[in-house]
C-alpha cells in the first residue's frame, strides 16, 4: 500500500527558482522522509522530520509538516541544473508496520539551465 | 568504501527461470528491505529482514523468496512464478529495527527476454 502522495507529478523551473513538492499520507506517522533518486540510480536520503516537528532545514532544503493535515512539503531554494531528479517521500507509521517505510510515487524535477 | 553493492546491474531472464539478485553490506545494519520500482512509480515493499534468520513478507511477495543467513546478505530470487518481472530492484538497509533511515544499493534493472 502506498501512504504518501506527492503533488505535482512533475514539475519543470529554471534554475535559480525555487521548487515546492507536496507529500499526503494517510495514517498516523513517527517521521516522514524526503529521498532524491537521480535517474536510473538508488534513493539517497535527503532529510528526515519527526512527527513532533513542524519546520526543518538542511542546506537548501526545508521541510514542512502538518499532521493536522497529513501533509509535508519539501522546498529546494536557487534550484541548480544537478537538482533534476526524482523526489519521493516516505512515511514511517506510528502502529503496527512501524519497521517499514511506505514511499508515495514521486515528484519528477527538471530544473532547466 | 562502506555501502551497499547490488550486482549485477542488469539482468535478463528466461522464460520459466529463476533468477537470483545479490544485495551485499558493510555498514553492519540490522534490517535490509527490497523493493521493486517500475517506471514512473514510485517503490513497494517485496521482503523485508530486521534480523538474521528471520523476513517478513512486505505488499508484493507472492513470485519472490528471500534468505537471510548472514547479516551482510539479502539475496531475493525472482521465481518463474512472478510472471511480471520485469522492473528496477532496489535494495537497502537501516541500522536499526523499527524502520529509520535507509540508505540504497545503485539498483539492478531486470528484462525478461
């Protein structure tokens, strides 16, 4: 089953804008992840926030969460050409499946030169 | 160089054939996990391991079987009876039970001939 839910499916910016991806989930979460996967290649870890956290940074990244609202949001700022990829998010659940993450289908970013 | 090696990078099966995917790990995680992409999707869950000797089924088992004799190891067989195979495998792991972050192997890209 997939949890997260990321809108838009693809988005396409110039570099040096700013790209905004949302995540929706489902259930009750302990964190939710961001991943990167460049094509053709594995995921790499991005950032991870806790459920009791709203707002988190690292770099060029910010991270919201709203567990009102089951939803997340990953914001990459002066966006460069080696940003292009894909972007997923991942939940992990508060009950039950708690070993496991369950990842949404992906934002793909093509951040044009 | 610590990381997670998957091999090979691309492989084709026959019709009627098992076929094996390795997953191999130095950074002494407890818990490795396999998933199965295809295009333009995003990852689900097939066989997940928190502990030698032992695995769990994840969302799409039915077609796979795993063994899980020694904590570096996490080999998936895809059996004849997976009768759709063809997809981008990805393996990880984590160094805790109870989910947390994952880190991924490059991939292996499997054809049916």
């Amino acid at each position: 089953s997939q949890q997260g839910e990321e809108d838009p499916q693809a988005l396409s910016i110039q570099e040096g804008e700013n790209a905004t991806m949302n995540c929706s989930y489902k259930t009750s979460i302990n964190n939710l992840q961001w991943y990167r996967q460049n094509s053709g290649r594995g995921l790499v870890h991005l950032i991870l926030i806790r459920s009791n956290e709203r707002e988190k940074h690292s770099g060029r990244l910010r991270v919201t969460l709203d567990t009102s609202k089951k939803s997340s949001s990953l914001l990459i700022t002066a966006s460069r050409a080696a940003d292009t990829a894909s972007y997923f998010c991942a939940t992990e659940g508060r009950q039950g499946g708690s070993e496991k993450l369950v990842f949404g289908k992906g934002t793909k970013l093509t951040v044009n030169p | 160089d610590g990381g997670i090696t998957q091999s090979p990078k691309y492989l084709f099966r026959k019709e009627g054939q098992n076929v094996t995917l390795s997953c191999e790990q130095n950074l002494n995680h407890d818990a490795m996990y396999w998933y199965r992409q295809d295009p333009g999707q995003g990852l689900r869950l097939i066989y997940y391991s928190q502990i030698v000797n032992d695995f769990q089924k994840g969302d799409i088992a039915e077609g796979y079987s795993v063994s899980r004799e020694k904590k570096e190891s996490f080999p998936l067989t895809v059996t004849s009876a997976q009768k759709n195979p063809t997809a981008f495998y990805l393996c990880a792991s984590s160094p805790r039970q109870g989910g947390g972050i994952q880190y991924f192997g490059a991939g292996t890209r499997l054809s049916v001939l």
